[in-house]
C-alpha cells in the first residue's frame, strides 16, 4: 500500500490487520505487483526499520522521527517481527510526521528474511535497512548515500567484518581485520532495491535462506553474497557518527528525550543477536555452509573508508606538540 505525505498519520487497529494480512499472502516475488524498476527515484531513499522488541518502541519512535525528516528520505518502512505485540501498542508508538510517510508492516513471524522481502510500497532505486538501535547523524546517512549513488552495485555501510579463511582449520571463518573487509552489516546498510528481488527470489538461494530460519542469523551475510555475486565488487566502508544503542558494550545512558519513557534501558541492549556467546562462531559457520551451498566464495576484499573531509595530513609543531597543520592558526 502506497500512502501519500501527509502531516498527521493516524494507524487504525484495521490498518494493522491490513498489512498483516499482505505481508502473510501476497506473492513478493511476481513482479507484476511490484513498480516499472525504470519508475524507481534515484535521488532518495526508503528506510526500512526491522523492530521486535517493545522495550526499544520509544528508541523507535525517535528514530522513525529522525529518518522521516530527512529530505532525502522519500519513506519509512517499520517491519514489525513481533506477532505477540498487541495492536494499540504499536498504534501509540507510530509518530505523527510533517515529512515522509511512515507505514507499518506486521510480519506473521521473526523471519530475519522478511526484512529483504521486495515490497510494492518501495518507489526507491535504493533502500536504507536498519536495525530500530542504530541511531544516525543525518550527515553521516547522507554521506553514505552519495556514496552508493557513485557506487550503486555496491553494498554501504557503517559496521565492517571480514571473511577469512583459517589455515590451521583449513576452513572459512567470520573475523575483523584492520586493513580489509569484504561485509558490512545491516546494522545500517544501503543497497539497491533490486537486490531484495534477487535475496527473496532467486531460487538458488532457497536453501542459504532456509539456513538464516534455522539459525535466525545471518540474513546480511547472505545478501553480502548476493551484492558480490551480482555486482562483482566489494562494499563500501563510510565513516561517520552512528550510535550502536543496542552494543552490549554501551554504558551511558538514553537521550533524555526518551530514556523517561523505558524502565529498563538495560533491555535495550538484551535483545539483540550479537550478545550469544557463539556469534561469532556461528556466523563463521554460515559462511562455510553458503559457499558450499552456492558453489562459489563471492565475497570481495576492500580497502580504505570514505571520510567526509580530506583535510590535510601534515604534522606541524605547535607548543611542543605535533598537531595536524589544519589545525594551527596563523
């Protein structure tokens, strides 16, 4: 479903039975439901917000808040994976907006591939998907987004991982290097709609997306390969400010405009998959098992980050110190 900019959304209880309905039986795969790709904006974003725990819906509604008013944003999507959570419950947590249109789509499950289902209501080229912890500076998302209008085949992103392959275990494992990455996140990733069509629909992946169910992990695993395997390069690191409000390491508090409303901000970072123990051992293994599913090891190493400023990088002594010379005033 498709809504216009309005100044004031109000979601009723009806509304909520509506998407659910669509997300349980429409086909996402017949293209015939889906927009002319040639009538796709290449000058703005959907934003596609993954969400399931209610401790996070103030977090959220900030969020929501912030991504609908970014002029480049053209809609938001909230993809609602918690079926327990009661209707009025997600009613009151939809914010009103002056900006883009936000739209709540309830899932009949967790499914973590529902969050790359392709959707009739995305009029974009390119989409933004993000987890509802990740909290960006709009300059840092704007950059990204320059980016991926340079380098649209490939993945953007803020959270960069590896793949490597172990000799001693002679086999592939999930890691971090300093001077290369070959993954980035959907923590906060860009990427082109059309990739969700290839991830939910390709038939050769029936068995990878199977996977990502069984361990409801690795779903941005699995679309990295996919980036690779149609785009033939590595993605693209972004540097900027983007708050990880749900990295178990966090020990500051919420902004003050919504930490009154959550009693528990400990819950904030509870949820989310990266506290397992086995994580990363886990994510190691879907590595292994996607590249003998798909016959191939796609995955690209890149090198380097974009920064927003190229100031220069000569040391100057000033008062006994070395300062970069940008700094200094003459």
């Amino acid at each position: 479903m498709i809504r216009k900019p309005i100044s004031i959304i109000v979601v009723a209880l009806h509304l909520f039975t509506v998407a659910a309905a669509t997300a349980i039986g429409s086909d996402h795969c017949d293209i015939g439901s889906l927009p002319d790709p040639r009538t796709l904006r290449p000058d703005r974003l959907t934003v596609l917000i993954s969400g399931y725990s209610e401790h996070r819906l103030p977090l959220l509604r900030s969020l929501t808040t912030l991504y609908s008013s970014l002029p480049y944003v053209a809609a938001v999507l909230i993809l609602w994976g918690n079926p327990q959570t009661p209707s009025e419950t997600l009613t009151a947590a939809i914010p009103t907006s002056d900006g883009a249109p936000i739209s709540l789509i309830r899932h009949p499950d967790s499914s973590l591939n529902a969050r790359f289902l392709p959707r009739a209501a995305i009029r974009t080229r390119a989409v933004a998907v993000c987890d509802d912890d990740i909290d960006p500076d709009p300059d840092a998302l704007a950059l990204a987004f320059s980016q991926w209008l340079a380098h649209e085949r490939a993945l953007i992103g803020f959270f960069a991982r590896s793949h490597a392959f172990d000799l001693e275990s002679k086999t592939w494992i999930y890691t971090v290097h300093r001077d290369r990455y070959s993954i980035v996140l959907t923590k906060l990733m860009i990427l082109r709609t059309e990739y969700l069509q290839r991830y939910s629909c390709w038939s050769e992946l029936r068995e990878a997306r199977g996977l990502v169910e069984r361990e409801r992990n690795c779903e941005d695993i699995l679309m990295n390969f996919v980036a690779a395997m149609e785009g033939g390069e590595g993605p693209v690191l972004v540097q900027g400010k983007v708050r990880d409000w749900g990295d178990p390491r966090n020990n500051g508090t919420l902004p003050a405009s919504i930490s009154g409303e959550i009693e528990d901000q400990e819950e904030i970072r509870r949820v989310g998959l990266s506290i397992r123990r086995d994580h990363w051992k886990r994510r190691g293994e879907c590595i292994r098992e996607f590249h003998w599913m798909l016959g191939v090891m796609p995955l690209r190493y890149s090198y380097g980050k974009v920064v927003e400023g190229a100031g220069e990088q000569g040391l100057c002594n000033k008062g006994g110190k070395l300062v970069y010379c940008d700094n200094q005033h003459y």
